[in-house]
C-alpha cells in the first residue's frame, strides 16, 4: 500500500474508532473528541494490522520472560475515559505515570496545547525508548521519564493532572507532593484487590473522588507492586484464592472442602443481568475477603457452583472453609430482560457459616440502596492525623495514604 493510501485508510479507521466510543456511557466532549481524532494512534503501535490499532481492544506491545503482558496501549475506550475524567484544560501541566506506547501521552500534549507541558514516566527503559521515539516522531512536545513512577517526576513541577494508566496500590508521598492544590488525580486504584478507576479532586490534605469506575488495568512494577497471592486448590486447579497480601492459605484443608457437596443461602436479592454496582465493597468488610477464580471445568463437571461472575467471585476464606457468590435465574427472568437471584454457597466444615455471612451482607448491599447505591472514596496521607470516621464503609492503612470508602446518599430510584 502506498503512504498515501496507508495514510487515508488510517483516517478513515481513526474516524470510525472515534464515532464509536462512548466511555462509560457517555459522549465524549469536543475537547477528547478532536484529540482522538487528530493523533495517529498506529504510529505507536507500528507492528499491529491497522485494524487492530483501530479496534476496541487494548494492544499488547511488551511481555516478561513468562509471557505476561506488561505494556500495552490501553483499550481506545478506557483512554477516552480517563481524559474525559482527567478534564484537561490548555495551559495545563500534566503528568502521565506509565507512558507505555507514548500514544496518551500524545493526546494529552493536543489537549494542554504550546503554553502546557506532559511529562510521562515509564519504568521499563526499553518501552521508554520507543515512547520516546514514537512522540518525537510526531513532533509532540512531551519529556520521557525513565524511572519508577511511584517516586514522581524528579524535580518536577507541581502538576495541575495526574493521570496513572497502571494499576496503583497505593497513593505515594510523591504525588501528593506533586500534585496542585486544586489538582485533579485520576488513578486505578487497588483496595483489597478491587480495582477501581478513581477520579479524584485534591481540596488541601485530602483526595475526595467525583466518581468510581471499575476497569481493568496492568499493575504497577517498581516499589509499588502489590504482593498479589495466587493459591490454587484442588486438581485442574478447580479454582484459584487470590489474596492482596500475604495471609496463609491452607490449600490442601480447602482441597478437602471441595470434597463436600456445597451449603447454599439464597439471598432473596435479585438484579438485572446480575449486576450488582460496588457489592464488592460490602463483601471486603468480612474477614477472610478474597477473590475466588472458579474453573470452568470444575463447574461443567459438577465439582463446584458456578460463580457470581465468569471467571469467578468475591468472597471469603477461613482456615479449611471457603465461600463465595452465585447466582440463579429468577421465575420471571427472561432473554430480554434476563434477572438473578445472588445467593452464597460455601464448602468446608463452616460452610454454612461462612455462606450465610456472605448472604447476609449481600442483604445488607440491598438495605443501604442495592443497585443505586453511591460511594465516594477519600484518601490522606497516613501522617495527617485522623479523618473523621462516622459514615465509614471500609477504612484501608497504605504505606502512604489511608483510604476511606463513605457511603453516600443512593441514586434516586428510577421513575
Ligand atoms: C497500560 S500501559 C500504559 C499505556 C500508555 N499510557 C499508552 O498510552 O500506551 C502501563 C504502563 O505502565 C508502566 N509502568 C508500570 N509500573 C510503572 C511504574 N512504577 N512507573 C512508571 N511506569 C510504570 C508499564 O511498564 C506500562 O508501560
């Protein structure tokens, strides 16, 4: 194909890839709209089929020696939101932890103009390099930062954005430092591992968020990679613990558990399409809250109820017990309109116990507004004192920050 023909075909797919996004449900504004249409998002991931740097899907650029993906250019659609979220204004200075391909980066230097800056870090030289490449290229006027984005940008200014495009376990000292006091921070942030998309407004000493969004994100390398535990059980393996911190896990006690048939509690809580906004959060408030991958196989053979979700479910381990969310078509379900039951089933020698426990915060989700409900994440800094806890659903101690989950007034219900 010649340049020219290369070039219209681009076009036209940046286009179409652009008529179609609709983060999270909404429009997107003139501002990421023009931007997402003016930067050639196949010029940073040049080994890709144009369709597939067009696509709706992230694109792989790095794996580890085991093959683990860990860089890409984020999904089109998670890249607009984030803009959308980050709102960023010409004349801002913003910084970007995770410069991957470099291509947010060149849409964050459209957005905040000549009289704005972008710095983006990246921890992985050789992805630096090629952002790097990649933005000069294009004559974007963005610095690349080798080093660990959770230390900031050295000697950098104070920034009016922050936007982090891997997943975060912490919010650091240095960007609390870094950020303006105004500022604006958008962050994958991982509470009890639940990985939530954050946007947060900076007033003085604390972060408040304006919204919570749940995506998925690579995790951060560096000196704040999270400890994340996987434990597998029982043959194939039937199903997987994975655990944000370093509890034990008796595999071969829960290995035995599966032996058992399983204790259910039927919730009476039923939800369309089994969509249940932020249940997770009240099921991190147990002990023993953890995620529970369920193989496919051990559900097809009958070995195991099958989960809350495709891969698997929230839940809760104990010792030699464990329990987690499933669900049921309810009498009136239909394809249409297909609706759920939650209920809890739970295998070991608590089984009932720890299924009931399960069920009954589910129960509690409902009271406090089920589907409508709202929460507002708030974070300071771990020295900052004590912040008021009255209202308080989950209060987490990070190295640097403690992070509060409040419970906000629900949604009012639908007419
Ligand atoms: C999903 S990719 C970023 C996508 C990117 N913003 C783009 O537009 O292509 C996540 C990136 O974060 C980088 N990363 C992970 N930990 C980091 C850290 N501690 N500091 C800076 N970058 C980090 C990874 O190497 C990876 O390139």
């Amino acid at each position: 194909m010649s340049l020219e023909a290369e070039t219209a075909s681009a076009d036209k797919l940046r286009n179409a890839m652009v008529d179609g996004l609709r983060p999270w449900g909404a429009a997107l504004s003139g501002q990421v709209d023009a931007a997402m249409r003016a930067v050639p998002r196949h010029m940073f991931v040049p080994d890709v089929p144009l369709e597939r740097a067009y696509g709706p899907d992230p694109v792989v650029t790095h794996r580890d020696g085991d093959g683990v993906p860990v860089s890409s250019a984020s999904a089109p659609g998670t890249v607009a939101g984030m803009l959308e979220k980050l709102d960023v204004r010409p004349g801002h200075r913003v910084l970007e932890i995770g410069a991957g391909t470099g291509y947010n980066a060149a849409l964050l230097a459209h957005l905040v103009g000549p009289a704005g800056s972008v710095t983006t870090i990246e921890y992985d030289e050789a992805v630096a390099s090629a952002a790097r490449a990649a933005l000069s290229g294009m004559g974007a006027a963005v610095t690349v930062v080798h080093g660990d984005g959770m230390l900031g940008a050295p000697g950098g200014p104070t920034f009016d954005r922050i936007v982090v495009t891997a997943g975060a376990w912490d919010i650091p000292k240095a960007w609390w430092e870094q950020l303006a006091e105004d500022g604006r921070l958008v962050v994958p942030l991982r509470i009890l591992g639940l990985t939530r998309t954050v946007v947060f407004e900076r007033a003085g000493a604390v972060l408040r968020s304006r919204s919570v969004m749940e995506d998925g994100f690579m995790p951060m390398r560096g000196v704040g990679a999270v400890r994340e535990q996987n434990v597998p059980v029982g043959s194939g393996p039937a199903l997987v613990v994975r655990l944000d911190d370093d509890r034990p896990v008796d595999a071969s006690a829960l290995q035995d558990a599966l032996e058992h048939p399983a204790a259910v509690y039927w919730t009476g809580v039923a939800v369309p399409w089994g969509w249940t906004e932020h249940l997770d959060f009240w099921l991190a408030t147990l002990e023993g809250f953890c995620r529970l991958l369920v193989s496919r196989a051990a559900v097809e053979d009958g070995r195991l109820m099958a989960p809350k979700g495709p891969w698997g479910s929230m839940g809760v381990v104990e010792g030699g017990t464990l329990a987690y969310l499933t669900t049921r078509p309810t009498p009136d379900s239909d394809a249409e309109m297909p609706s759920y039951e939650i209920g809890a089933c739970g295998y070991g020698p608590r089984a009932a116990e720890l299924a009931a426990r399960l069920a009954e915060r589910v129960r509690d989700w409902d009271r406090d507004g089920g589907q409508r409900v709202r929460l507002w994440i708030e974070a300071y800094l771990a020295d900052a004192g004590h912040p008021e806890l009255s209202g308080v659903l989950l209060a987490v101690d990070k190295r640097d920050s403690r992070v509060l989950v409040r419970l906000a007034e629900p949604a009012p219900a639908a007419a």
